[in-house]
C-alpha cells in the first residue's frame, strides 16, 4: 500500500502542492475528495495532507476591523466646518443656551441638529428613544438623520410634528445639564460614568462654551480616543453596512459575471429552516448555497462555524453544493472554526483575497451567461 500511495498520481501532486505551501480552495477541494476515498491509507495520508493546507490557508484571511463604512448620510470634514460655522454663529454664547434657544437655532437651521446632537453624544437611534421614554414625543432616527441634512425646514421630506423643535431643545439642554440622562443612583461613579462625563459637557453648557472658545488641546483628542474610538458614530449607525462587506463584493463578482443569483434578505427560502446569504441560479431551484460571512472574534465565528454545519446537512439532504465565503480574524480560530468549515464546504471555502477562485466552480462556471 505504501508503493501505491507513493504511484497515486493525485497524490503525488497534492503532495507537491502542499510542500509548495500552497494554499487555495482547489488544493483543499482535491484534498477533500482523496479523503473521503474508500482506502483508509490514502484517505489517512489525504486527511493529513488537508489540515496541513488547511493551517496554511490561514493567511488568506485578512482582518477587516480597519475598514470604515461610509454612506451618504455622512458628510466631510469640510461640510461639517461648515455646519459648525453656521451652528456657533446662530447660538453665539452656548454658555446660556436653554430649550427655547434651540428650539429657534434648529427652525433657522435644522442642520444645526447634527451639531447639538454630538454635544450630548448619542447617536440618532438614542435620541430618538430618548425623546419617546423621556419626554413621551415620537420623532424617528430617520426623521432626526432628514434634519440633519436639510439647510431648511421646507427641506425636511413629509411634515415634521408640532412641537418637535421645542423637545429636541428639551432633551438636548437635559442631555447636555445632566438632568435628563442622569447616572442612576444604584450605580457608584467609581464603576460607571454617564455618557454626559466628557471633557465638552461635564460642566454642561460652560464646558461647550469653553471647548467652542479653544479650551480642548491634543491630549484631550487622544483622551476622547482612548475612552471611544475613532470613526466610532459611523461604524455604529452603519453597522449592518459593515456586515455587508462579503455579500456586496460576492454580488458585485457575480454580476460581473453573469451569474443568476437571489440574494436571500427575508429569511426564507424553500426547504431551509435556515435561511443562506444566496442561492444560486434562485431561490426557488437552488443548487448552490453560499453563505458569507465576517467575524473579528473567535467567539462569533465559532457560532458562524456551527450555522455553517447546520447548512452543510440541509444541502446534503436536497444535494446542493454549500460554499462559505468567510473573512476576518476571528476565521484563524482554527480547530473549532476554521477546519470545521472546510470539512463541512468540503473544501470550498473562500475568501476576499480568494474570492475570484468561485468562478472556476464547476456548478457556477455552467451557469455563467455567454
């Protein structure tokens, strides 16, 4: 048998591969086939040769906390100059600023509000809950993120409600005082602060007033990093874009190249009680599932893993070809994430760096346009 395993001409070349250091989906997706073969020498020779590839493909997994989510909803550091500009202008001292006085900057200029609302340090969704819990007035993230970019009050799309400005000024200036969103009593400060304890409004509107003068140096620039992060509003209010990294770029190949796909949004597709990121030509008809996903964490990859297993026997079941298309850090979690996932795609499991490679997939090569 040792002769034969050292004739097999599959193996000979896998062998070379791997010594080679390469590391690729098709080298992992033949290595896959020899060991699953009915002799157990090679499948234990091909077995070994698999996790060792398998190790190696580590290094087409690339981290992607780096990258930022951008949308049009946010603007440039020269807009917002202007915005502040305008803002400071219209407010002129902040040090006596109170709800009736922002109500009246916000009528003037409903842009004013991205500036009133990063004072306080919320985001759109939080101020919109603020204003429902608190002070019983329903105004949406969404209505908040239309004022933000309008210059005008005619310029807010659909009408905006009776009393909004005056309780937005309500719950910035409590925000802002420390009145509204107070650190609740059961909670000591040596544990926890309020989000109102920053260098802009520890001492409410004096402490704006002070920062607008010029009293913030660089170190309190890195102090606010140290506590926060950069980029830290935009990665949490386009979160779900951030989640969409994989899908986008997988979509983007695919229609590149002319490659009938449903991309599953809702949930639901026939026969899956977990439902795919995209099925491929339909939903309707599949015969390909690929799933695709991101994770920084080993934590959130391992439960990635685990869906991915939960995919593989539902695609077993109705023999459709299941590829993950998966990235970041937390995927070098290697015995319970990365081989895992690889055993169960038998091999076809992608990545951003390898993303090019899912057209020589036999099963979507057929299904190209011409």
């Amino acid at each position: 048998m040792a002769q034969s395993l050292g004739t097999n001409p599959e193996l000979v070349e896998a062998r070379r591969r791997v010594a080679a250091g390469e590391a690729t989906p098709g080298l992992l997706q033949a290595l896959v086939r020899l060991a699953e073969s009915d002799s157990p020498d090679l499948a234990q020779e091909a077995e070994k040769l698999l996790e060792q590839a398998a190790r190696g493909y580590e290094t087409a997994l690339s981290p992607l906390y780096h990258v930022v989510p951008w949308s049009d909803w946010i603007i440039d550091d020269l807009r917002f100059s202007e915005v502040f500009s305008r803002t400071t202008e219209l407010v002129g001292d902040f040090s006596t600023l109170n709800a009736e006085r922002v109500a009246r900057v916000l009528a003037a200029y409903p842009t004013s509000l991205m500036v009133f609302r990063l004072v306080t340090g919320y985001t759109w969704a939080e101020l919109s809950d603020i204003l429902l819990t608190k002070l019983s007035f329903r105004l949406s993230a969404q209505k908040l993120q239309q004022m933000e970019r309008a210059d005008e009050l005619k310029d807010v799309p659909g009408r905006l409600a009776d009393q909004a400005l005056q309780k937005l000024g309500t719950a910035i200036c409590g925000i802002v005082s420390g009145t509204l969103m107070p650190l609740p009593n059961e909670l000591g400060t040596a544990g926890f602060r309020s989000r109102q304890h920053k260098i802009d409004t520890q001492d409410g509107w004096s402490a704006v007033q002070t920062c607008v003068a010029g009293g913030v140096s660089y170190k309190h620039l890195l102090y606010e990093r140290y506590t926060g992060r950069p980029f830290a509003y935009v990665r949490d209010a386009l979160s779900e874009k951030k989640g969409d990294i994989l899908e986008d770029a997988l979509e983007a190949l695919l229609r590149q190249h002319r490659i009938p796909y449903d991309r599953i949004t809702d949930n639901a597709i026939p026969g899956f009680e977990q439902a795919p990121d995209f099925a491929l030509p339909d939903r309707n008809t599949p015969s390909i599932i690929i799933e695709a996903k991101l994770a920084e964490d080993g934590g959130t990859a391992r439960d990635k893993a685990s869906r991915i297993e939960r995919l593989r026997h539902t695609c077993d079941e109705l023999h459709i070809l299941l590829i993950a298309l998966v990235d970041g850090k937390g995927f070098r979690r290697f015995n319970d994430v990365l081989f895992p996932i690889i055993r169960n795609t038998r091999g076809h499991t992608y990545t951003l760096e390898t993303l090019d490679e899912l057209l020589e997939v036999d099963r979507i090569r057929s299904l190209r346009s011409q």
